[in-house]
C-alpha cells in the first residue's frame, strides 16, 4: 500500500483526494488545509486524519507520498519540505513560478530517487496521447508549426475572490490555462527556444491577464502558436486543441478527437492511411478503476501511485519537463511585459470594478487570502 | 418506473466523440423551439419521461410544459441534480464556503434563512444537503418527478472520499419530501452497490454506462454482467450506444436482451432517430416477452 497525503482541499485537491482515496493500491491517511471550516467538515464526515499545517503533517504521518494542490506560489515550499523527508511528490499544475526553482527541486527528486509528477493532464489525455505516437513515428514528414489553444468560461465578470485572480500568488490565464497548451507543445514536440510577440490581454480581471496569445520559435526553423482565453464562455468546459503540420501532413486534436491528413502513406505500423483517419476517445481510451470525471484524472494519479510503488523518478509529466514548461512561461511573461501590451481601456474596466475591495463575508473560519498567506509563509 | 427515458445531453452540446458534433447540436438548440420540437416528437411517438439536468434551461421546458398540461398529458420528469458545472465554476470563482453560501436558498423566509446559516456554520450536512436538494426542484413545481437521480460527479465524489452516509441523506430527503424514488447515477457501478449496501438504501434504482464495449464501466464489462444479474437493484442503462460507437440494433440488443435492466435512457436529435430507436426496444421486449422464459 502506498501511503498518500493531500495538501490543499480546493476543487482539484479534492476531486484528487477521491480519486487517490479510491485507488486499490495507495491509501490517503491525512489531508491538509488551512481553512478551519473545511478541515473541520473533512474531519466530521471521512476517516481521514486531519491537519491545519502541511509542517505538522509531514512531521507526523509516515508518508510515502504527498500530492499538492495549493495555490500555486505555495508548491515550491511544500515540495521541498517534502522533498527533504525523503516523499515523492504529485504537485498541481503550473509548478513553480520561477523556473530556477522548478528545475532545482527537479533535481533534488532525481537525486534523491523519488518519483515526481505535475498534474497536467492532458499528457493523460488517449486523442493526445496518439498525436504523440504519429508524430514520432515520422508519419507527418518534417513539421514546421504547431499550434495550441485552450478556452474555456472560468472568468466572466470582473470581480475575483481567489487566488486564481491574484498574480503574485501565480493566478492569471497564463499559469491556469495556457500552461497546459505550452506543456502540450512541449510534450509533442519539445520546447522552444524563443518566444515573440506575446500578448498578455485582460478582458475582466483586473490584476491578471485573462487571454495569452504567442508566438513559438524552436530552433531547427519550426514555429509555434499559443492562444489561451478563460474569458469565452461559448465552451462548455475547458477545450484544449492541438494541431501540428509537417511536410507530409498534418495531426489536429481535442479531447475527443483525433484527425490526421497524410499525403504519402507511411508505413502500415503506423494505422494512417493516405487522406484522412479519424479515430475518437472511445476507442483510444484504456479503462481506468474509477471514474469521476474524465479518463486522464484518474489514469494520472494511476500511474504516479505505481512510480511511487517502484521508487521510480522517471515520469511523462516529471518536474524536469514541468520545469521546461515554466521556463517557456517565463519567457512569455518577460516578452508580454516588455511588449506592454496590456489593452489601458480593459484595464480600467477591470481596475476599476474590482479595485481593492476586501473579499466579501469571511466568517465561518474561510480565510481567502489569509489562507494564502499561510501557505506560502516561510 | 417507464421503460424508456429520453435524456437531454443532445440539447446542452454534450457529445462524447466529437466537440465539433457538440458544437453543432449546442448552436441547434441555442432556440428553445428547436429543443421544443424534438421533446413533442419523443412524446409523440409514445415516450413519457424526460430525465434531465437541472440547469436553468431545463425550467424553460418546465414552464412550458405547466403552461400546456393537455399537450403534455403524463409527461413525467425525472430529475438529475445537481448541474455541477453551475457549483465547480462558483467554486473556482468564490472559494467552498462562499460556493456554499451562495447556493443557500435566498428570500424573504426567515426560516429557510436560518437553516441555512444554521447548517452552513454546524457543518450539518443533512440541512445543507435538504435545502440544496430543494432548491434544484424548484424548477419542478407542480410537475410529476416519480424518480429524483443524483447525478454521477457528485455520486461518484461522495463514493470516492467515503462520504456514504449522505447516500441515505438525499435518499430520505427525497422519498419523505418528494414522494419519489431515489436514484444513483453512476460509472462506478459495482463500489457504488456496496457503499448504498452500507448504509442500507435498498433495492435503488442505479443508472449505469452499460454497453457492449464496456465504455465508461468502471470494474468491467463482465462485472457488470454479473452485477446486473444477480444483485438486488433496479438498473438504468446510460450510454448504451457507446457514444455513437455501436450500431443501434446491436447496442440495444445488448441492454434490453438483459432482463433486469428495467429502463433505458437514450438521447437524440432527430425524430426519426427517437422513434427509430423506440421502435427498436419496443420489438426486442416484445419478442423478449412473448417467449416463456
């Protein structure tokens, strides 16, 4: 049995917790939160062992593994404390803010032998999985572009109450919804080397950017496009989309769907004819023990449970390739801020809804931002 | 409880194989007439029951059936609460205990006002769940709702961190509120059987993926088999076509050749389509039936 932790019971931590809890081999003993009101729901209706500080925690419970879903500024502490007691870690995505630190604690697991393993799940995802699989079999002949979307209606008013909204505390549609486009650029086809022409638009917010649109440049003349919004509500849910050309070709896909066009037919292994294939996720996706809400979220865990099992550091979605995502983030925020390119008239319609206003009712013990702070204290 | 339920995915740009699909239907049914049209066509061609979400749209189609009761002359509802999107972005936006206070009916009732504080701050999720419970049946007012479901991310979130006993919450609430029976919508059929076990909600009605490919059956296709067959709960079957997988006449074969599936749900656009497949159950129980077991 591989025995987990959970830090930080927000909507990811606890759709992980549920989905970690269920997993026949691992069992989640304690769960972690600074919010009073939810520790104490936790610890009135599930069997779990309760802690307001993740410090207490990992000093108290003999844990193989922890999985971190706290705001984002936070995991750099948490993973390093954890790191030093000898537990392997899955951390939420974006990793770090500063890539420095991503790329140093991805060595600190490596040397240390524990396994290491963002949340971006779309490396889980079967339609891009399979983009995965034709582009590395040279089906599509030399690519020359990539491009990555991902929209979705998370902010549609200019008021924000979350950390979400908070720059300094790693919100914004950068590290929420285009790091998963970059990290699926950086999965398919490696990272680039530069970045262009990065637009860092807010359309509601008043203190993060809420559409992220860039341009990708890798070194052997191929280039990239990244377009992000969390502002258009005309998606369901999140929609992420990939779509690659090379020489022979060209591979788009979603969560559902996967649509090659090949001009020369490569070779039988591959499963392309000349012309169009469509395959979908039913037929691409391996079953998973539970399911709560997608495939990907419960094959994720899945497979970090069995790299813990096997004190295995090598990961699809390690720290190191986390890492190379947070340095193309980086890369974005350095050429967006020196582009300016921040709309003044949006600005003020953000600025001026929100301005500096506390966070609404704070009683019941919720403590929005003390809870950050209490996250990220030294 | 009906044999045939029709179900709304098709109008809410739900599709699990292709989002271009889902973005065609969501622009199709963006006019309410157009959704109108193919509830009149599946209550024309002889189904009586609508299992839906409960997503502001859905009170739409309710008005308009309260406002035609002989046109819709024993349509029954059957709830599928709650519409999680609607509480996962106000989680994302306000945090969990704003999320919850928001949902918290509102008015000028003092008592409802008092019980939801009251519950919100005792952490009492019996009050809690009763008025979440009746805020989503709101939209139902004077209609028939025989079956009420918990819709399957918040079944199988409750299942996955162990929280069974508000299995029996809801199930209580809505047989001494409502009248109705409970209902579990599920993809994790067998672990959700043993945990309603546990907390002693019997024989209950369980909406399931149940198809040939095995496609969101969480356990497995022989499972399933088995656990249809042999133990004590009244099975719906959910995505029976596979998404679009399998072809009609084979996928309903598979489901309504098994003799203790007591309902299908299905959905889809067309007309054609609903009688199509009406027509297709209709002729497999007959045959079914006709011979003596």
């Amino acid at each position: 049995m591989v025995r987990l932790g959970l830090v930080g019971l927000g909507k990811m931590g606890i759709s992980h917790l549920a989905i970690a809890n269920s997993h026949p081999d691992a069992e989640v003993t304690a769960v972690c939160d600074p919010s009073t009101y939810v520790i104490d729901g936790i610890r009135k209706f599930t069997k779990f062992r309760t802690y307001g500080d993740y410090r207490v925690m990992l000093q108290d419970e003999n844990l193989d593994a922890i999985i971190v879903a706290t705001p984002s500024r936070s995991h750099r502490d948490i993973v390093q404390l954890a790191l030093d007691r000898d537990v392997s870690v899955f951390c939420e995505k974006p990793f770090c803010l500063e890539a420095a630190e991503s790329e140093r604690l991805a060595e600190v697991a490596a040397a240390r032998g524990l396994a290491n393993q963002v949340g971006y799940h779309a490396r889980f995802i079967a339609t891009f999985r399979e983009a995965k699989r034709i582009i590395d079999s040279g089906a599509l002949g030399a690519l020359h572009h990539i491009k990555a979307e991902a929209y979705g209606g998370v902010v549609l008013r200019p008021a924000r109450g979350t950390w979400r909204g908070t720059r300094a505390e790693g919100g914004g549609c950068l590290y929420d919804y285009a790091s998963h486009a970059v990290d699926l650029v950086n999965y398919l086809v490696g990272a680039p080397e530069k970045v262009a022409g990065t637009a860092l638009n807010r359309i509601f917010s008043a203190d993060v950017e809420d559409a992220v649109f860039s341009t990708l440049m890798f070194g052997n003349g191929m280039t990239g496009q990244i377009e992000a919004n969390w502002s258009d509500e005309s998606y369901r849910k999140m929609f992420m989309r990939v779509s690659v050309w090379g020489t022979n070709g060209r591979v788009t896909a979603d969560r559902q769907e996967i649509q090659t066009f090949i001009r020369t037919p490569p070779p039988a292994h591959t499963g392309l004819k000349k012309g169009w294939t469509l395959r979908n996720t039913t037929e691409l996706t391996e079953d998973v023990w539970y399911y709560l809400r997608g495939e990907e979220y419960s094959a994720q865990l899945d497979y970090f449970v069995q790299r813990v099992r096997d004190r295995d550091s090598r990961n699809i979605s390690s720290f190191e390739s986390a890492a190379e995502t947070d340095r193309v983030l980086g890369m974005m925020v350095a050429d967006g801020t020196q582009n300016a390119s921040l709309p003044k008239g949006n600005v003020s319609l953000g600025s001026k809804a929100l301005g500096n206003k506390p966070l609404g009712n704070r009683s019941l013990g919720e403590r929005p931002s003390a809870g950050l702070l209490h996250w990220s204290r030294q | 409880m009906e044999r045939i339920l029709f179900g709304d995915n098709q109008f809410f740009g739900v599709n699990h194989m292709s989002e271009e699909k889902a973005r065609a239907q969501s622009v199709r049914f963006s006019d309410m007439k157009a959704i109108l049209d193919v509830l009149d066509g599946a209550y024309d061609s002889g189904i009586r029951v609508f299992m839906c979400t409960t997503q502001d749209r859905v009170e739409e189609i309710c008005d308009h059936v309260r406002s035609n009761p002989a046109r819709y002359a024993g349509l029954q509802f059957y709830p599928c609460m709650p519409y999680a999107h609607k509480y996962a972005n106000a989680v994302t936006e306000h945090g969990l205990v704003n999320a919850m206070r928001k949902f918290m009916p509102s008015g000028n009732i003092v008592g409802t006002l008092m019980k939801g504080g009251l519950s919100l701050a005792r952490k009492d999720m019996k009050g809690m769940a009763e008025l979440l419970i009746d805020g989503e049946m709101k939209m139902f007012r004077g209609l028939e709702t025989p079956v009420i479901f918990l819709q399957n991310v918040v079944t199988d979130l409750i299942l996955g961190l162990g929280m069974h006993e508000a299995f029996s919450v809801f199930a209580d609430h809505v047989r001494t509120k409502y009248k109705a029976e409970p209902g579990f919508i599920t993809m994790n059929l067998p672990r959700l059987l043993d945990a309603l076990d546990e907390v002693g909600v019997d024989n209950p009605i369980v909406c399931a993926s149940i198809n040939k490919l095995g496609f969101r059956m969480c356990g497995g296709l022989e499972a399933y088999e088995r656990i249809v067959g042999k133990r004590r709960f009244r099975p719906v079957a959910m995505s029976v076509f596979g998404s679009g997988a399998i072809a009609a006449r084979d996928a309903l074969e598979y489901v309504a050749g098994q003799e203790k599936i007591e309902a299908i749900v299905f959905g889809a656009s067309s007309i054609e389509n609903i009688r199509k497949t009406k027509a297709i159950i209709d002729d497999i129980d007959r045959v079914r039936l006709a011979v003596p077991a």
